[in-house]
C-alpha cells in the first residue's frame, strides 16, 4: 500500500514538473504579413537624425499555448487597398503555414484599433476579443467628434468591433499590469492610441519572457534613442513607457517592437515571414 501510495505521488509530481508548471507558458512567433523596404528614421521617430534609416515590416504574432489555446496578438488587416505587388499576404493564409486555421483562434488581444493591426478581425469570427475599456471608447466614441484624433482609424472597424461586442465576444479589460489569462499580463499608458497596450509573454518565466510591445516600439530605433513615434497622443508618456519597457523582461533581445523588419532576422526561422521569438 504504501508503495502504490508513493507511486502514485512520483506520478503526480513527474506531471506536474514537466506539464503543469508550463501550461502558462507559450510558444511565441511573428508573421510578416506585408513586406515594407527601408525609409526615414524620421518618419517614424520624433527627433532622429535626418541621415538614419530604419527597415520596416508590418506584422502580428501567435502565441500557442499548452492550454489548448491559439491566441492572436493582433490581426493585421485585409487588402482593401491591393497592395499584393508590395508583398501582401493575408493574415489567416499566413497562419495556414503553421497548420493553423481561423476556428483555431481562441482568443484575440487587441493592443489598439489602428487599421493596420484590427483591419482583419473578421477573419476570426469564433474568437473571443480582448481590448482596452478606455480605447474602445475612444475608438467608437469620442474619437470621431469634432476635435477627435482618428489617424489610422477606419469607419469600417469601428462597425466591427461594435459588432463583435453585439456578438458577445468582446471582453474588456481595464487597468494596467494586469493578468488576463495565465501567463500574459498587459501594460498600458504609452499613448499611441488613446490607451494602447503591451503585453509580457510568459510572464511568470524567468528564462523566457518576452515583451510584445506592438507599436509601443515602432522600431528599436525608438527605443535605442528613447524618441516617441510620430503617431501618439503624448510623446513624453510614450517616452516614459519606453523606459518602463526595459524593465520588464530580463533580457533587452526578446523586447520585440511592432514595425522593425530586424526581428525576422534575430530569431530561427520557421518559413520566409514567420519567426520564433524566445531563447
């Protein structure tokens, strides 16, 4: 008896040191689902200097959990413009490559509305959506007043957000370094949009944290230099959140930006747009 009971006991701590301690623990990749190409520094950062350059990419990322859950950071958005001859794929194509299909999305974070990473959310219609209380508001509300600020802001995703809440899969979240699920913890008060987030990636590893700061960080340019991107409703909270990010994570490598082409060459490649981030 007393062997069968001590058996019983290596079984349960044999699972619970290889599986149970990582079920809050992801799998981490970026897809580049639209090529960009070398441009201005001071297109994208308030105060560089006239003669650098910064390549650019457009991107989301899909973080895939033993938790049974397939979960979208970003969606990127739809070709509404036809712009395939600059390398356009749509995002769901993308994520095929990975053998993953819409119906396998589980659950979207949404760091801000900007069309670029909330175009294609109807290309995912099981997911639920995950978005700031405060930049909701903003973007159906306050922002398409008279003095609103709407840069990058499309009618049409308005209508589909406000959809998705009809629907009942919009969840919203309010406050600031908060736990949403199991391993990923948001941040918000960088001001890109009205309150945009960004968000650690296991956040309860210490080897493997990784930092998905969307456009938080345009480029590592921005955070090199600690200058805000050109598109925010304050530059000095920008500023701010950009050194409050590199405290976050323990190492600077797996802090990843939401436009710098960099990345896809910094990290294993599982296909020509797709990376794995971690160590």
């Amino acid at each position: 008896m007393i062997k069968k009971t001590l058996l019983g006991f290596i079984l349960i701590l044999t699972c619970y040191v290889s599986n149970c301690q990582k079920v809050d623990e992801y799998e981490v990749y970026a897809l580049k689902y639209l090529s960009g190409g070398k441009g201005p520094a001071k297109d994208w950062a308030v105060g560089a200097n006239p003669l650098d350059s910064i390549n650019g990419s457009w991107m989301f990322w899909l973080l895939k959990g033993k938790n049974g859950k397939s979960i979208l950071v970003d969606v990127g958005f739809l070709d509404t413009a036809k712009v395939r001859s600059k390398g356009y794929i749509r995002p769901d194509s993308l994520l095929q490559r990975l053998n993953i299909y819409p119906s396998d999305i589980t659950d979207i974070i949404m760091t801000h509305p900007h069309n670029d990473h909330i175009g294609g959310i109807n290309l995912f219609p099981k997911a639920k959506v995950w978005m700031q209380k405060a930049d909701f508001h903003y973007f159906v509300g306050e922002a398409w007043q008279e003095k609103g600020y709407r840069i990058a802001f499309q009618k049409n995703d308005v209508r589909n957000i406000v959809n998705i809440n009809l629907q009942g899969r919009l969840k919203l979240i309010e406050g600031d370094n908060i736990e949403i699920m199991p391993g990923i913890r948001v941040f918000i008060k960088s001001k890109h949009t009205f309150e945009n987030m960004y968000l650690v990636i296991n956040s309860n590893s210490v080897a493997n944290r990784i930092l998905i700061a969307s456009d938080a960080i345009w480029f590592y340019y921005n955070l090199d230099n600690l200058l805000p991107a050109t598109i925010c409703y304050d530059p000095i909270a920008y500023v701010e959140a950009l050194k409050r990010i590199k405290t976050l994570v323990p190492n600077p490598n797996l802090i990843i930006p939401g436009h710098d082409d960099i990345i896809f060459s910094k990290f294993p490649k599982v296909d020509d747009r797709i990376i794995k981030i971690g160590n």
